[in-house]
C-alpha cells in the first residue's frame, strides 16, 4: 500500500472511529448511516470549495498529491462529509460544548496527520501559533459547518437559541 493511500485510510478510519464514538455518546448509533449521508451530501460541495479557496487560491496548506480533482472528491466525501456527520450530532450541544468538541476533533486529525501525512500547513509559524491558528480554523469551520447545515436541513441547532445566548453572555 503506497504511503498515501496508508495516511488517507488512517485519516480517515480516525475521523469514522470518533463520529461512531461520538454518536455512541448522544444516543444516535442507530441513525449513524443516516446522519453520514446527510454529512456527505453537505460536506462534500462545502470541503471542495474550502480545499480551493483556503488550500488552493490562498495557500494556507496543501494535500502531499497536490489539489488533482480526484483527491478533492475523495476528500470531499470520505474526509468532510465524516467531518459535517460529526457536525450534525452537535444539534443539541451548548457553545462550550462546540468549541471543546472542535478543539478535539483538531487534536485528533492534526496527530494523526503528523504521523501519516495526507496535508501540510503552508506558513511559517511558532509550534504555539500553529496549534492556535490550527484550533481556529477548526473551529470556524465548525460553526460555519452548522450554519450551513441548519441552512440545509432547516434542523435548528442549540447554539443559535436564546437559552444559548444566555451561556455566552453569563
């Protein structure tokens, strides 16, 4: 097995393994299939967009076989469509909840990446900016993954009612 298609498969089995996990802890495992679908027909239009605006036009990182339409699509479905899954199970979470979920789910694909390299960053931070500026964009993915998601499906997510509001301001 080439050394790519070994970190696609690690990547991704690590980001499988913790949707499943995930869905195990809201009690939605049986609709995990469901869900996945539901994640990739968003994921996949949203990853490819945020691969060519973020990666490709504005360099911040790039995939070791570069931006070819077919690691685009595979990433689009496998990677961001788990990804945007994930996203879904987060309908009922507060804020601090979002924001610690999006600090682990960075940790678990940044370490994973480390040791199987499918992506790179492409600026020249301090390891302390990195993970910072790493953690940020995670997140705002995350809440712009709900957003679009809640546009979708026109399911509403907890953090944009007013009981969420509330924990913010508190």
């Amino acid at each position: 097995m080439s050394s790519i298609l070994l970190a696609l498969v690690v990547n991704i089995s690590v980001q499988l393994a913790f949707l499943f996990a995930h869905a195990y802890t809201v009690n939605k495992l049986q609709d995990v299939f469901i869900i996945i679908r539901k994640g990739v027909l968003v994921g996949t239009p949203c990853g490819i967009t945020f691969d060519l605006l973020v990666g490709l036009y504005l360099g911040y990182y790039a995939y070791t076989t570069g931006f070819t339409w077919s690691i685009l699509l595979v990433m689009g479905v496998l990677s961001y469509g788990i990804l945007f899954a994930t996203i879904l199970l987060l309908r009922d979470a507060t804020i601090t909840t979002v924001l610690l979920w999006s600090v682990v789910m960075a940790t678990l694909c940044e370490t994973t990446n480390y040791f199987f390299r499918l992506w790179s960053w492409n600026y020249d931070f301090t390891k302390a900016e990195h993970y910072l500026s790493v953690l940020a964009i995670y997140a705002f993915g995350t809440i712009a993954g709900i957003i679009m998601l809640q546009f979708v499906y026109k399911e509403p997510f907890r953090i944009f009612q007013k009981d969420n509001i509330a924990e913010i301001n508190a």
